[in-house]
C-alpha cells in the first residue's frame, strides 16, 4: 500500500478551541482512511492558535499515528487563514477541506475521490439540508450566498461551504495567489478548470460551539463579497445618482410654486430630510470606498498571512512549505 505511485490525499482539518469534538474527528477520519482503497492519506490539522487542549489532544493521537501532522499557529488567525496554511503544506495529489466538527461527514469524501478519478480538478460540496442549524443562520447563509453571486465577477456556486476536494494543480494555484483577503471558495472557482458539485447533507456539529457568531460572520461576509467584487463601488455611485436626480425634482418643484403659485415652499422639514438624505448617501459611499481602501493598506503591508509557531509530525528530511517567515520548530 505505501507505494509511492499510489496516490496521496491531504486532508487539511481548521481547528480552533475544538477540544470537546477532536477525539471523534480524529477517530472518524481514521476510520474513513481505514475504507479508503488506492490512496494513501495524510491528515494536516492546523491548529488556529487554540487556547485549550486542543493541540495536545492532537499530538497524543500524532505519537502512534504517523499519518497525523500539526500546524500551529502562533495565534488565532482565523478559519480561511488556517486552511491557507494547510493547502501550503498539504503534499497530496489532492487535498481535501473539511471542518473539524464534523458537519461535514467525511465519508462523502469517497463520492469526491469518484469524481476527481473521473477527471474533475475540482469536487465541492453543496450543501443540500443544514439540520440542527438556527432558522437565523439558515436564512442568513441562504441570502449571502445570493447576493455573493449577484454580486461576485466570477460565478460562485450557491449552498457551497469549503468542504471541498481540489486536485494539485488547483492548489499549486492556490499557493501562488498572495492576496491577504482569504476567501478560500471565491479563489478556488476563479482557478477554474473542471469543477463540479456533490449534494450532501450537512450535519450538526457535534459538540462545543460554532467559532463563527454573528460578528465573524459579517466579516465574513463583507470579506466574500468585497474581495470578489467592486459593485459596491457601483452602488454607491447609483445611490449619489439617485439623490442628484431627487434634488433636481425638489428644484423644479419649488420653481415652479414659486412661478406660477403664490405659495413659497417653505422648509425646515424639506431641508431636513434633503440635508439627512443626501448626508447618508454621503457617509455610505464613503464608508464602502474606506472598506477597499482597508483592504489596500492591508495589502501593501505585506504582512505574512501566518506565523507558524510548529510543525509537528512531518517528515523531518523534506522541507514544509509555507509563507511563515520564521520556520517553526519541529
Ligand atoms: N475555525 C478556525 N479558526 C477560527 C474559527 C473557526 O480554524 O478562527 C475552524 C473551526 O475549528 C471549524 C471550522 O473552522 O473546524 C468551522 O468553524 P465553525 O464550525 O465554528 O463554523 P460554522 O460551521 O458554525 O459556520
Ligand atoms: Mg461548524
């Protein structure tokens, strides 16, 4: 089995503060490594600067499983950062993503395996039933999605988490793309080559709680939409257009009374509400133009995307890739 022509698959796992699940995801992984056939496995968990056991959980499963290996950042980077790291290190001639939690069973891995030996570079997974989630979040994710493909310069597919599986030539890609705005499924379907989807049903996580409260998920959501679209820069200029074009009608208007009435337009309230409209539509356009400007200071900060506080558990002879500037201690 441990030929090196038979073909290894990356299983890149994100894991923040997920001390009360990892011991069944690690026990479920391996049980799904022990049924897959032709393919050796690596299983890459990133650790996101967690501050409970997780790590160590890990590393005592990592002594007596070999095909477990580490990353732990020096901090929390957050969710899309971690699986950056992972697709960096990642070695597989295919590498999956999956969430720790296992809402993302990771037997759908074997559909995904069908599919990329069929030849397609890219297998997500659509999400076709999210049970056990709150109605807000359904809703909430239901409408992001939407309003990300509306918006987006490239198609994103709808319903479509990271669960994923790309071929190594799609990660190669993904390695050598620097932008620091990570929003991992917007860069995979901009690659492009052959991508296809594969309905599953998402389960619910199995324990501890979600990293992402409504406060990450609206970062995270700005995040998807302005780093895949300067619409918003659009809609600003519509929304002045649309508050010029008022203006004019309220001149016309008071010309007119004034011409041909004998009544004045008189007008604290007109004023009010023309100073408060216009003001807003001001403030709004120049909130969204500060956004892209953020993004391009963060940029132009060439910051690292990560710092690796360790590598643990790979192969000591062969070099880890990554963007960390300090290399981590192995
Ligand atoms: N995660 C991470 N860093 C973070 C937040 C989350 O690595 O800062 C991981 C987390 O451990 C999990 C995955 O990202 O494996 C998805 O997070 P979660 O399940 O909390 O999000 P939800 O499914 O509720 O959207
Ligand atoms: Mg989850």
């Amino acid at each position: 089995m441990d030929t090196s022509d038979t073909p290894l698959l990356s299983i890149v796992i994100p894991c923040f503060n997920e001390e009360d699940v990892i011991t069944s995801t690690v026990n479920r992984l391996r049980a799904f490594c022990a049924t897959v056939k032709d393919v050796r496995v690596e299983l890459i968990f990133v650790d996101d600067g967690s501050q409970d056991g997780t790590r160590a959980r890990l590393k005592s499963f990592g002594t007596e499983d070999p095909r477990i290996r580490i990353i732990g950042f020096a901090r929390n980077f957050g969710h899309q950062v971690a699986v950056t790291a992972g697709i960096d290190a990642a070695r597989g001639d295919a590498v999956v993503l999956i969430d720790a939690d296992l809402q993302d069973p990771p037997e759908v891995i074997h559909g995904m395996l069908t599919l990329w030996r069929e030849g397609y570079d890219v297998v997500y997974g659509t999400r076709t039933d999210r049970p056990g989630e709150s109605l807000f979040k359904r809703v909430t994710a239901r409408l992001f999605y939407r309003v990300l493909s509306r918006l987006s310069d490239v198609p994103i597919p709808l319903d479509t988490g990271d669960f994923r599986l790309m071929d190594r030539r799609v990660a190669d890609t993904l390695r050598a793309m620097p932008e620091r705005d990570r929003f991992i499924r917007g860069m995979v379907s901009w690659v492009g080559f052959r991508q296809t989807a594969l309905p599953y049903q998402r389960a619910e996580r199995l324990a501890g709680e979600s990293k992402y409260p409504l406060r990450r998920m609206l970062r995270f959501a700005t995040d998807g939409i302005l780093s895949f679209s300067t619409k918003p820069l659009q809609i600003s200029i519509a929304l002045g257009m649309f508050a010029a074009f008022l203006s004019v009608l309220g001149v016309l208007y008071a010309l007119y009374m004034r011409l041909f009435t004998h009544i004045w337009v008189e007008g604290w309230t007109a004023l009010m509400i023309a100073i408060l409209f216009l003001g807003g539509t001001q403030l709004i356009s120049v909130g969204i133009l500060g956004e892209y400007i953020g993004r391009i200071y963060a940029e132009i900060k060439q910051r690292p995307l990560y710092i690796v506080q360790e590598y643990w558990g790979f192969d000591d002879a062969e070099p880890v890739l990554s963007r960390s500037p300090v290399p981590g201690r192995r």
